[in-house]
C-alpha cells in the first residue's frame, strides 16, 4: 500500500511536468490566428503594451523548473495533492486557451481565462497557506510561492483584460472610450488585492499586477489621462497592500520559510 502511494504521488507529479511542457509548447498554435490578448478581438486602450507579454516566457520556464524539483523532491507544501491538483487544472486550461484563441471567439478565451483564475486562486491559496514539508528548502519554498503568485497575478489581470476584449468584439462596448474600461481596470485592481490578500502579500502576485499596470501606463500614455491615472493609483494599491501583508510580522509563510533549510 505504502508503495503504490509513492507510485501515485510521484505519477502526479511527472503528469504535472508534462503539463507544464505542453502548455509551452500549445502557444505555438497562436500564430496560426489572433489579433489581440483576447483572441482575435479588437485593440483596446487598456490592453498592456506588447512587450509585457514575455512575463508569459518567464511564467512558463518557471513552471517547467518546479515541476522538475518537484519530481526530484516533492512540492514545497506537505499536503502534495492539494497543490498539484489545482495546478494541473490550470495548466491544461492554459493550453486549452492557446487552441481557443486560434477559434477567434473572445467569449471561449475569457471563459478558459476564469477557470484559470479560480484553479490560481486555489492554488495561490494552497502555497501561501498549507505548512510546508518536512525538510523542504527555503529556495524551494521561495520557487513554489513566487511561481504560483506570479502565475496567479498575472491571469487575474489577464481575464479582465480578455473580457473587456470580447465586449469590444461584440460592439457591446467602445473600444476608444477610456470611461468603460476604466471600471474594467478597477474591477481588475479589485481582483489582484483580493489575491494578494488570499495569498498573504504573495511577491510573485505584486510583481505580476505592478508589471501589467505599469503596461498600460505604456500603452495609453498621450491617450488617456483617466486610465494612466487610474493604472498609477492601481499600482499604489498593490504596493500598499503587498507591503502591508508580506511584511507582517504574523505572516506564517513568511515565518516558516525564514525557518526552512537554506
């Protein structure tokens, strides 16, 4: 019995590496279609600036370096299956999203998107919460919360992003006119100090939303006072919030991973 719970826990790992490839590896298909972050939707005012999708690049060389630590050592959390789980889900959702941006339909992508975000969430909440194994390392502890808070930071924007997109496709909503997206903007500000406050002043959450907020500012310098204004008050927000809960004195994470094995 006890081998066979090796073999599984160490099954779900190795399944969990191959995910972590094959999402990489399903963005290929992108470029068979899309125009925008929202499949092939219309530009918006407050879509980051290109540039600020290469986090996609580190997010998933990120993911490929756990998973393998973790088949060699485990997760850093003691309760294995209550990460892999909600990471495994996000990660095929990911790669389910590069097929239905190719699709064109802006509505499957923002869908793939909110199963994204609530399989992060899970798995934010899980890495930030969940006591750490016995023997786990503190670079290994530090790998795991960053990666998945920064995974989790950045799809929390993205959705937001995505569905203000499809409303834009479906002519549901101006593309030019910064008011409506501005509520959109907030909404997602809204989300990511929900997050960092799920994932107790998670870095890799902060460093994702102040890298995207600071992209629109990009992106809509010299068009639009509101969203600039409304990106700097957002990035304000999360620095606050990020300082005030990652560097509490009561924050456990912090406390178990100043505790691990260097």
């Amino acid at each position: 019995m006890a081998t066979m719970t090796w073999i599984q826990r160490r099954a779900g790992l190795w399944v969990l590496l191959l995910l972590t490839v094959l999402q990489a590896a399903m963005t290929v298909v992108q470029f068979s279609g899309g125009d925008s972050p929202g499949g092939r939707g219309v530009d918006l005012l407050i879509s980051p600036a290109p540039y600020a999708f290469a986090i996609w690049g580190v997010i998933y060389l990120l993911c490929v370096v756990h998973a393998a630590v973790a088949v060699r050592k485990g997760t850093a959390v003691a309760d294995q299956a209550a990460l892999v789980a909600p990471l495994a889900a996000l990660y095929l959702a990911s790669a389910s999203w590069s097929v239905a941006f190719t699709v064109g339909n802006s509505w499957l992508t923002f869908a793939v998107l909110a199963v994204m975000v609530a399989a992060a969430l899970r798995a934010l909440r899980v890495a930030m919460n969940h006591p750490l194994r016995s023997g786990a390392r503190r670079w290994e502890a530090r790998l795991e919360s960053f990666t998945v808070g920064l995974y989790c930071g950045w799809v929390t924007v993205a959705v937001f992003v995505n569905l203000a997109s499809a409303l834009g496709d479906q002519e549901l909503a101006d593309p030019a006119s910064a008011g409506w997206q501005a509520v959109v903007l907030t909404c997602a500000l809204a989300a990511v100090l929900a997050a960092l406050w799920l994932g107790r002043g998670s870095d890799g959450v902060a460093v994702a939303a102040v890298w995207a907020l600071a992209a629109v500012v990009v992106n809509v310098a010299g068009q639009s006072v509101l969203l600039t204004v409304t990106s700097g008050i957002g990035i304000a927000a999360v620095l606050a919030m990020w300082l005030r809960t990652a560097l509490a004195g009561d924050n456990p994470r912090r406390v178990d991973i100043a505790g691990a094995t260097s």
